[in-house]
C-alpha cells in the first residue's frame, strides 16, 4: 500500500513514527516540498507485506 503524508517537518516525523509502530515500512520516500505552500513537505511511505510468523508446536 502506498500512503501519502503531506504536512509540516514536525507532523511528517510524527505521522511515520507512529505508522512504524503500527506497520512494517517497506520504502520512504525523499521528503519533498509542496509547491506554493511554505512550511509543507510532503512524502510517500510504502508498506511492506505482513511479516510471517512462525508457529512453533
């Protein structure tokens, strides 16, 4: 899945920290500005699959 985060600095950081504790990151993006908008940045976050886990008997 691709995610777009459009924001400031500080709410892009905040925004990808608290997806990284939800879902596996595969790939981010350069930070970009948007234009004609001061102070706005924008990025896109691919997710990765879901991780497998082993089920021991």
């Amino acid at each position: 899945m691709r995610i777009r985060i459009e924001g400031t600095n500080a709410e892009v950081a905040y925004t990808i920290s608290k997806l990284r504790a939800i879902l596996p990151i595969g790939q981010i993006s350069p930070i970009t500005p948007v234009g004609r908008r001061p102070h706005t940045w924008r990025v896109f976050v691919r997710t990765a699959p879901k991780r497998a886990r082993r089920w021991t008997a």
